[in-house]
C-alpha cells in the first residue's frame, strides 16, 4: 500500500462519544472533513450503539483533511488552517467548536 504524508490539523479533543471513530475523547478516523457549506458539523461522524467496540485505531491521531464552511476565518482553499480543532455536540450534532465567522 502507498502513503502519503501531508500536514494537517490535529483533533484534539472530540466529545462526540456516540461515533465509531470516538474513543476517550478522541477522534481516531485518518481525517475528518468539517461542513456542509454554512454548518461546520462534522460530516464524518457516523453513530455507532457500542462505540468503544469499533475504534481499532486506537493511537492514531486524526486530522482535518477538508473544510466546505468558506465563511470561516481559518478556511483557505477549503483546508483548515487551524492549530488545532475540537469536535463536540452542539444541538444534537457534532460540530467544529474551532469554528470562527470571518
């Protein structure tokens, strides 16, 4: 298998524990993209009954791979050029709490 190594900013904290990719508050999909053009949700949360059974890449530490929510002061080019996010719920979904209107 080929990899490629790109920079990208880390999930830091995600407090979405009803997803599959949620274990002890972390986020472990490879990245995750954020938006759906106005809302900075994370389109890459999916609900699992029994999370802590379907995270087996526990370690891995997730990235930011794309954002579609333009308005936000750290979109460019639809990448996130944040430090760092934090995902948590926010009426009944998982949204980028990093996000700021430009």
């Amino acid at each position: 298998m080929k990899h490629i190594q790109i920079i990208m900013p880390e999930v830091r904290e995600c407090s979405a524990q009803s997803c599959g990719f949620n274990k002890n508050l972390g986020c472990h999909a490879r990245a995750i993209t954020v938006g759906d053009g106005q809302n900075p949700g994370c389109d890459t949360f999916f609900a699992v009954s029994d999370p802590a059974g379907h995270a087996k890449s526990v370690g891995r530490t997730s990235g930011v791979g794309a954002c579609k929510v333009a308005d936000c002061k750290y979109n460019e080019d639809y990448e996130c050029m944040a430090d760092e996010i934090v995902v948590a719920f926010s009426n009944s979904k998982a949204n980028c709490q990093t996000y700021v209107h430009r």
